[in-house]
C-alpha cells in the first residue's frame, strides 16, 4: 500500500468528458447530472484501506444531498491485473455489500482518472453545474480523521457541499485527500516483471 495526497486542481475548471459503464450496466457521462446543481465524483476502489474506512460516509453524504440537487459518481481506476479485488465483478459485489446509493463506475483504460489527474482513492471532486458546465469548486479530503469516524471534527467535504447548494463560496484554502495510490497499469507491468 502506497499512501499518496491529492494534488492542486485548478478551481473553476471544467470537468473532463467522461462515458464510462457503471455496476448497473448503464452509461454514464456527465450529461447523465445535467438536471443537477453539482457533482461530486469520487475515485475510489473496493479494496483500499481508506476508502473501506470511508464509505459509509460517502453514502450518508450522498442520501443527504441528493434530494438538494448533488449527485454523486463513484469511479475505480484501478487495474485488476494488479488487484483482482478491483476487477468490475468484484465491483459489482462490493456496490451490493456496501449499498452504495450511487452509480459506481469503471474506469477500464485509465483515461478518466489520467484526465482528471486523480491520484488516490479516495480523491473527491466537487463540481458546480453553472449553465450545463461543470465547474470545480472543491478537491480535498473527506473529513479530518479517516480512520475513525467519531473523532471527526471537520467535515470539509460535507461543508463544501453545503456552501455549494445556498451559493456560498467555498474556501479555497482546501486540504488534500489521503489514500491508496491508483494503481496504473504502468505499476501492473513493473510488478509482473519482478
């Protein structure tokens, strides 16, 4: 396990085109949240340390705000060839295990998470759909204690999403997630060599 940081994005930027097949059999793209009032999209996986202490957290915010106008968007990156866990069946299980209340998605060549510079799982992206473009108002962490829900103190990805729906503005003071690297198909070949 490879503890990795999200990186800077450049807020206000706009959210790349993705077409991408979720647990559901469906196609989903960003014209799939057009009727929404944000996005969150969150790179994630079934097999991370992070992301397993998390998830429960990203499906309470996930009830909470989809009756305000945010959608949320799970997307594994990962390569199965070097984690079977990831592969898009164990996807599919994991969605029913979990009871993600959101679409999961996978990201099968890597593209996506290439496009959107995704680094870890979790990585969180918290869009504005001004005019049916996608904006990017937030990229950072979940909360401030990942391991351990309940000594939570701050709850910046919660916070933002708020900010988002009464249109206030978020902070751009934005700490960044921490998780599991992606594991990139570049890592799969490094392994298989050795």
């Amino acid at each position: 396990m490879s503890l990795e940081y999200s990186t800077a994005s450049v807020l206000g930027s706009l959210a790349p085109a993705f077409s991408l097949r979720g647990v559901d059999e469906q196609v989903y793209s960003l014209d799939s949240f057009k009727d929404q009032k944000g996005l969150l999209i969150v790179f994630m996986c079934n097999h991370c340390p992070y992301v397993i202490a998390v998830h429960e957290r990203l499906s309470a915010l996930a009830r909470e705000f989809a009756p305000l106008g945010i959608a949320v968007v799970g997307i594994n990156s990962n390569d199965p060839l070097y984690r079977e866990a990831d592969s898009f069946e164990n996807m599919k299980l994991t969605a029913k295990e979990w009871n993600l209340p959101f679409p999961y998605l996978f990201d099968e060549t890597q593209g996506i998470a290439k496009a959107y510079d995704a680094v870890c799982t979790p990585d969180p992206y918290l869009y504005e759909n001004q005019n049916g473009e996608f904006k990017l108002r937030y990229r950072g962490r979940i909360d401030d204690a990942w391991k351990d829900e309940s000594q939570v103190k701050e709850q910046s990805l919660r916070q933002a999403m708020q900010a988002l729906i009464s249109g206030e503005v978020i902070h751009s003071d934005q700490i960044p997630s921490m998780g599991c690297s992606i594991k990139w198909k570049e890592l799969t070949a490094q392994k298989l060599k050795k």
